[in-house]
C-alpha cells in the first residue's frame, strides 16, 4: 500500500506574522514549521505502516524552499520518502489553486490512500481535501476522529456535538484526520540520522503539467485589499494585595459574571 500525507509549511503561531507587500502571507521572512494539524496526519499514516507490511509512507507539501523544514520533521517521524512542489510561480495560489496542483501531484504519485490534516493553522479553512477528492473523483472521508484501513476500504468515525457517525469509502480515497485522532510522536534519534539518506523529489508545474497563468496571485479567486496591524497590548491593571478581592467583585460585575 502506498499512502501519501499532505502537509503544509506554516508560519510559527509565537513569531511576528506578517503580510508581503502583495498582502500574502510572509512565508520567507518569518520562522516556519510543520503544520501542528497536519502531524496527527502523518502519525495516522505512521500507525498503518506499523500495523501492516509493505505500507509506504510519502509526505507531499507544496510551498517555497524554506517548505524543506516542514518534510524534514515528517521524515524524522518515520515516513518513506517526501516530494517538495516548488515554483516561483505558485506564489499567492488561494485553495482552489492549490487542490488543482496537489491533485496533479497525487494523480503521478497513484496512491493508495491520501492522509490531511483537518486544516492548516494558518489558514483554517479545511477545504483542501474534499477539493482534491472531487478533482480526482475520489471518495472523501473528513474529519475523522479515528482512521481504520482493512483490504480495499477505509473508515473513519466523524464525531459531531450531538451524535458520532462511521463513515467507510473505497480505495483510493482522501481521508482527513482531526487533532483527537490521537497524540503524534516525537522524532526519535535513529529517526532523525535516518531522514537524512530518505529521498526527497522535487517537482515543478511543469513536472506536473500546470500552466504557471493558472495558478499564483493573479489566478486567484479572492484577494486581500488591506491589512491592520494588531494593536499593542494594553497595559493590565495593578492592584494592591488589600485591594484583591473588591477589584476581582468589581470586575466580575463588570463583565456580568456574576
């Protein structure tokens, strides 16, 4: 079985994010790492080559050269081998964009089994599977709080605030998993010397056979017009010891807390 694991390189949450001045997202000039959503989807994949045999694990990202960092730490986790999808001009793709190169890229792959995480924590949306899957015509199964793979289906369990639901497709299929699928591991030392003789492929749009005009910032669906830094902190309120517990009453009344 050969199962491919979508990651993306995202910006560090604790870094000072900010905008290029096209108004997209800075992904050079701020420290980045791997997808904190999408390790649960390597761990995932992890698990059903350590249950079963002859199982490859593949992590795929799409993103500048700096997206390196984010196939490193997956290699480190276990997985096989990494292809890196880079080009100038993927620069500003929006998510429509982005399923479309994706898409391509799994097709020249041919996996068995596309594993994502059920977002990215810079952009949220969690549209990006459901998008490949109906670019490859491929059965989705999403936000999966388990992920289970027997002869030639998947199932996963979606949990909702109300009720749980089993959901089961057909290989080849698109699955994404939740950060309740289960705790990922940490790169152990052997892992870490191993990724460093694991492959790593890099392909183009034309390796894939996009035409550069149909992707990037000019292509895309929606653009930012106008950002707003965020405004400082303010200073917070200093109160005296003897004076503790009336300004916690004042402030819980305040704020209608009690």
């Amino acid at each position: 079985m050969n199962i491919v694991v979508c990651v993306k390189y995202v910006p560090d949450a604790t870094a000072d994010r900010k905008f290029e001045d096209d108004y997209t997202v800075d992904r050079v000039g701020v420290d980045g790492l791997l997808s904190e959503l999408d390790e649960y989807a390597v761990e995932q994949a992890l698990q059903i080559a350590d249950d079963r045999v002859e199982v490859e694990v593949v992590v795929m990202t799409l993103g500048p050269q700096d997206a390196a960092d984010a196939i490193k730490r997956a290699l480190q986790m276990g997985t096989s081998a990494a292809v890196h999808i880079v080009d100038d001009a993927v620069h500003g793709s929006d998510a429509v964009a982005t399923s479309s190169i994706l898409a391509e890229a799994i097709k020249k792959a041919a996996p068995d089994l596309v594993i994502c995480g059920m977002a990215s924590t810079d952009g949220t949306m969690g549209v990006i599977p459901a998008m490949i899957a109906e670019r490859l015509s491929w059965p989705a199964a999403t936000l999966g709080a388990t992920l289970s793979v027997a002869d030639d289906h998947v199932t996963i369990r979606r949990d909702d605030d109300v009720a749980s639901s089993t959901i089961e497709a057909n290989l080849p299929a698109i699955v994404s998993v939740t950060d309740q699928s289960g705790e990922a591991r940490y790169p152990s030392m052997k892992g870490i010397l191993a990724a460093k003789k694991k492959p790593v492929e890099t392909w183009t749009l034309a390796d894939l056979g996009i035409d550069s005009a149909a992707v990037g910032l000019d292509a895309a669906w929606s653009n930012v017009l106008q950002t707003t830094p965020r405004p400082p902190k303010e200073p917070g309120r200093v109160v005296e010891e003897d004076d503790g517990a009336s300004a916690l009453i004042d402030f819980l009344a305040v704020g209608k807390y009690i």
